[in-house]
C-alpha cells in the first residue's frame, strides 16, 4: 500500500487537474510552497529573526 508507482502517480495528477483546472494550479503550488518554507524557517528558529529584523 505504500509504494507507489508511475500509474498511480499520474492518475493522481489527472484527478488533480480534473477537479482544480490548469489554471489554479500554479496558484495552489505557489500557496504550497509558501507554506513549507515558512514551515522550514519556524522549524530552524529563522522565522523569529526575520521578523524582529522587519521590525526595526
């Protein structure tokens, strides 16, 4: 159940596409990638310094 392959992978992009369309999918990714790196930066103390730096 936890492997999986080229098939699976692409019918979940179909599935992806059908039910977001072309066009809001670059807006999700965008929004997805905003959010790992906010993610990254809290996990390594980084997202404190950034907005004490801001800030002055």
């Amino acid at each position: 159940m936890g492997k999986f392959g080229a098939f699976e992978i692409i019918l979940i992009l179909c599935v992806v596409l059908l039910l977001f369309g072309g066009k809001k999918i670059p807006e999700l990714m965008k929004g997805l990638g905003k959010g790992i790196k906010e993610f990254k930066d809290a996990s390594k103390g980084e997202g404190e310094t950034k907005a004490e730096e801001k800030n002055q």
